[in-house]
C-alpha cells in the first residue's frame, strides 16, 4: 500500500506541459489523535475543485475506544476559490473493526468480541492553505453502517481537525 501512495506522489500527467501545481497531500488529524486514534489521511488533487483520498486510523487505547481501526475512501468536491481548498462536501465509504460484548450465557457472562463493519457517508469540511502549502482542515459528518451483527453501532461518525502538507 505505501508503494503505491509513494508511487501517486510521483505520476505526472504526460500531455506536454509543465505545471508546478502540487497534488499530493499528507495530514494528521489532531482531533482523533488526541483521543488515541491516530488517523493519517493522503489526499491526490485530481482537478482544480476535487480530490480523492484514503485515510486511515489505528487505535492505541483499547480500553476507552471501541474502534480497533478505520480505514476511510473518500471524494471531495471544493467550492473555494484556490485550488482544492475551501468549503467542500465529502462522499465517503468506511470499514472499520470494532469490539462488541457478547453475552452469552443467563448469569451475563460476556466476551469481546471484534466485528468488521462497513458503510457510506457524508461530510462537510473547510480547507485552509497557506503560501508555503501548509493545510488546515476541519470537518465533520455521519455514515450508516451496514454490517448486521449484535450490538453493532448503526453509524459512524466522520469528524476533524487536520494539519497538513502539499506537495
């Protein structure tokens, strides 16, 4: 997977001409990682008001978060007036592991179990770029899981506060 992200980061389209635009972009998002889930998301400019993305979250704090880990495909259409920066709207398609508890006997005896779940969503967000291609990024949004299983969660929540580079 790092192969191919290191390998977008150097395709450039081949039609002749020379443009310095940056398309590749990295961030962190501050919020999630300040809650024990660090979610580093990568972010390929395809045209001056959109992009796709992939981001992705690991937990490090088992014992206050359910989430083991997220992994989160993304568009992103723009209505700023830079370059992929601005006011955008944000279509998404997430699987994620979660633990559950399982009880499974009349003297509630449980067990954790982990279950993949997997859904679509929507967001909404601001990106704020600098001169120096340093990004800001706050969002926010909600998908609805679609994995059947007992105590599952029925959405997910798709929240922000990013930093990032262009490059």
């Amino acid at each position: 997977m790092l192969l191919i992200v290191l390998g977008l980061c150097k395709v450039q389209a081949q039609n002749g001409q020379n443009t310095s635009y940056d398309n590749n972009e990295v961030s962190l998002n501050l919020l999630y990682t300040a809650l024990g889930l660090p979610e580093v998301t990568y972010e390929r400019i395809i045209s001056d008001n959109g992009s796709i993305g992939l981001s992705a979250a690991i937990s490090l704090n088992d014992e206050h978060i359910d989430i083991n880990y997220i992994s989160t495909a993304f568009y992103r259409f723009y209505f700023g007036k830079k370059r992929a920066a601005g006011f955008y709207l944000e279509g998404n398609v997430t699987v994620f592991e979660e633990t559950v508890e399982k009880v499974w006997d009349l003297s509630y005896n449980h067990e954790d179990i982990n279950k993949v779940g997997y859904g679509m969503g929507v967001s909404v967000g601001a990106k704020f770029l600098n001169n120096h291609n340093w990004t800001g990024t706050i969002y926010g949004g909600l998908g609805g899981n679609f994995a059947d299983y007992a105590n599952a969660q029925s959405a997910y929540l798709r929240a922000g506060i990013s930093i990032g580079k262009r490059f």
